[in-house]
C-alpha cells in the first residue's frame, strides 16, 4: 500500500483530540487502561500528563501534536503492519510518527507486555 500525499496532508490535518476517544475505547475493550494507554503515549511523545491533556484542551492537530513531541529514541524500533502500511518503511516523516502510535496503541490492546511495547 502506497502513501499519498492527500493521505498524510489528511493525517496531518485530523485533530489529535478527535482519534483519543478511539484509542481510550480500544484498549479499554480489551480490558487495558487509561493510565496504559497514556504510559505508551508519553513514552512516546516525551510529554507529561498535563502536556498531554493540554494537546487535547487545545485540539491539535497531528502536525502540531508532534511538534510538540519530542519522541522517545527507540521509537524507530518500531516495525510491523498497521492500516496497511509497514511503519518502518512510511516516507513521510509525521505519518510514520501517527503511525507509531497507532501500532503501540494495537500493541496495548491485543495484550503485549507493556515492556516489549516500551522497546525496553
């Protein structure tokens, strides 16, 4: 599957705060946690938890919610499918971070050690 550019302007574009929502239901469907799934995104992103409600309160966008992130350096140790794409192999730099989480926030929910989902 091939990336486009309407596809990671569209990424670029969505409100951080508009996919959270989706990703608390996730994992808390499959028996995980709120404070799980914020320990992953601010492994992640570097943020605090007031920083990261913040960028909800605020409504970034995925563009602004990265570059205010400054991302954990074992992120690029993230590898596999997800929506299709292999994230190791996505060319555009702030869709391959969207991804990143996305595949840790699936991580999380199908139950992967928390330590193995960190890169420890």
């Amino acid at each position: 599957m091939k990336s486009t550019s309407h596809h990671d302007e569209r990424i670029a574009q969505m409100t951080f705060a508009s996919v959270y929502p989706h990703y608390v239901s996730k994992v808390e469907k499959k028996g995980k946690t709120k404070a799980e799934l914020h320990r992953v995104i601010l492994w992640l992103t570097g943020f605090t938890e007031e920083e990261l409600q913040n960028t909800i309160d605020q409504k970034l966008s995925f563009r602004e919610f990265f570059e205010k992130a400054n991302l954990h350096p074992n992120s690029s140790k993230i590898t596999g499918v997800i929506c299709g794409y292999r994230v190791e192999e996505i060319q555009n730099p702030l869709t391959q971070k969207a991804r990143y989480l996305d595949k840790l926030v699936d991580e999380l929910a199908r139950g992967k050690k928390i330590e193995n989902i960190l890169r420890s």
